[in-house]
C-alpha cells in the first residue's frame, strides 16, 4: 500500500511541477491588456462550487489586432457587458487569456504539488515509524 501511496505522490508532484513549469512560461511570455466583456453566458441552474462564468471578452493586441476570446469568471466576481477587465495574453496564442488573480493561476499547480508532497511525506513517515530505515538487511 505504501508503495502505491508513494507512486501517486510523485505523480502528482510531477504533474504539479509541469503545471507550474507550463504557468511559467506563459508569465513569461504574458502581455498585460485590458478588455472589454462583450456578454456573459448565463446558466440554468443553480451554480456548483467549482462552477466559472464563461465571459466573451474582445481587446486590442499591442500590435492593433483585434481578438475575441472566452475566458472563466470566479462564481464571486460579477461581470456585465461593456465592463473592462484586465487580463494577461500570450501574443503568440492570443486566444490562451487568464485572469491577473493569484489564485486563478496558481492554484491548480499548487494543489497537485501539496497533495502529493503531503502523501509522499506521510509514507515517509509510516516507513520512519513502522521502523524500515533501521533494519540492517539480511545477507545471504
């Protein structure tokens, strides 16, 4: 058992670490624009804890082009049409928009990277209790 809970922490750090790696680089890239909502998906139904607003937003890229994308509103934060938000674009993909929020871009990587660190810290720790790293192995 300890095996596969070592297993599935260092896959979840791994995918953490190329979440964080694939943020990164698009922050590298990113280029700060605001933009203007053109309409708000409206949903039927009560929203679930996990559920984003779907947002049609239009703006100008540095260069003049002029892009229309879709990007995810928190359930906490209302929008309407003709409101400007501020948004972080990849010039090279200018459909790839985030919001600038500390927890909209990092709290995907950083969840998978503190779950599997917790698993592989708790195996670690049953192995150091159960007594595995002071047996001398047997010879034969």
């Amino acid at each position: 058992m300890r095996r596969f809970l070592s297993l599935v922490g260092v896959v979840l750090l791994s995918i953490g670490l190329y979440q964080a790696n694939e943020l990164s680089s698009f922050l590298a890239r990113a280029t700060p624009v605001t933009a203007v909502v053109t309409s708000v998906e409206v949903r039927s139904g009560p929203p679930k804890p996990t559920q984003n607003t779907p947002v049609h937003v239009r703006f100008s890229l540095p260069g003049g082009e002029e892009v229309a994308a879709i990007t995810h509103m928190p359930l906490l934060r209302k929008v309407k049409d003709g409101d400007s938000i501020s948004l972080l674009v990849d010039p090279s993909n200018p459909q790839v928009v985030k919001l600038p929020f500390l927890s909209e871009l990092w709290a995907t990587p950083l969840a998978y990277l503190l779950s599997g660190l917790v698993l592989v810290c708790a195996v670690l720790f049953l192995k150091v209790r159960s007594g595995d790293f002071n047996r001398v192995p047997e010879t034969r």
